[in-house]
C-alpha cells in the first residue's frame, strides 16, 4: 500500500472513531440509566400499597419564607399515587389518567390526554408500581440520570403550541429514586415563579 493510501487509512480512523464514540457513548449511558431504573422499582412488582410520610415545601419567589406542611403518602397498584396534607385540605392524586388537586380546600380536576404535562408523569408512576414492567423508553421528554445512589428522573413536557405553553401549570418534574433502597426520595414540581417539592421518609413496602 502505498504512503499516501496510508495516511488517508490514519486520516479516516481519526475521523471515524470521535463520531462512532458521539454516536454510540449516549445510547450507552440511557441503556445503562433504564437498567438502573428496572433495578430500582423492581421491588414495586409484588408491592400493592406502599405508604410514606411525605414533607412538602412550597417556593414562591416573591415570598421569603416558604410554606413547609407534612402529611402522607400512598402507591397503590396499577395507578393510583395520593399525597394527602392537611386533613385533605391540600392533595395530589393520580388515579390512572385522572388527576385531582386540592389547594385550600378548592378542587380541581384534569386528565393526562387533555392536559399533556401530566402524560408522562402517569407513565413513569405507572411503570414504578409495575415493577418495571411498564416501559418507559418511548418518553421522549424523559431525561434519567445518577447522582451516587440516586436516579433522577426529569420530566420537561413538550407543549404542542404557545396557547399550550401558556396554560401549563408546571414546566417540569424532577423524580428522585434511591436504587439501593428502591424508596422515592423526592418530587419536585416546578412552576413559572417557584416550585413545591414534596419529600418522602419512612417507606412501608
């Protein structure tokens, strides 16, 4: 082979390898994080009710001092996830793809095919209680990654037009899972001027 066919070999290797490393590293890493994901919720697969006590904190970035409640939460398979504070005077609740809030006594009701920002939330809560069984790959506004022991799974949802953009009440989710302990850590909800961010202790499986 000749000198010149050579560097043109060593000149394409160069080339080659960056762009299969950039093509290739990303998919890596999200079949590594999905794994981690299985891992982490497969303990959910035979576990019908889980309880918590959740702490909730809620930021308005006009105001000093934010608003800190406890009180409880459940998981009931297939799709039932409630966060209850305050007697019921405050509540989230997912019942497959009906979503129920409570603020101040006040009720408000929405579902995940009118309202898209709560599809994908119904999909990853559905595939935790699943065990996994569910999958959670066709997401495309899901993004998953490691913080030591945690999984962190954010939520941004797409709206599909600026009148969509407008109406949406939260700009995105962001999930903590402990994978040693398969616990939810976190959920944090994120709003135009702030956010409320809900923490969680003492699992019962």
């Amino acid at each position: 082979m000749k000198k010149t066919d050579n560097n043109k070999l060593t000149g394409w290797v160069k080339w080659i390898l960056p762009l299969c490393l950039f093509i290739f590293m990303p998919i890596s890493i999200l079949a590594q994080t999905t794994a981690d994901f299985q891992k982490a919720v497969a303990r959910y697969k035979n576990a019908k009710n889980v309880t918590a006590t959740v702490t909730k904190r809620a930021h308005k970035d006009a105001v000093a001092t934010d608003a800190v409640t406890k009180g409880t939460f459940q998981m009931k398979a297939p799709a039932v996830v409630t966060i209850t504070m305050e007697g019921g005077k405050d509540q989230l609740l997912m019942e497959g793809s009906q979503f129920t809030m409570v603020a101040n006594g006040k009720k408000h009701k929405t579902n995940s095919q009118k309202n898209i920002q709560f599809a994908s939330f119904q999909t990853v809560f559905e595939s935790i209680l699943s065990g996994g069984a569910k999958s959670i790959d066709h997401l495309t506004d899901l993004q998953l990654s490691k913080k030591g022991n945690l999984l962190v799974l954010t939520i941004t949802p797409k709206p599909d037009s600026k009148k969509a953009a407008r109406r949406m009440m939260f700009s995105s989710f962001v999930l903590t899972i402990d994978t040693k302990s398969s616990e939810l850590r976190s959920l944090r909800m994120n709003e135009r001027a702030g956010y409320t961010e809900y923490t969680f202790s003492n699992f019962k499986f």
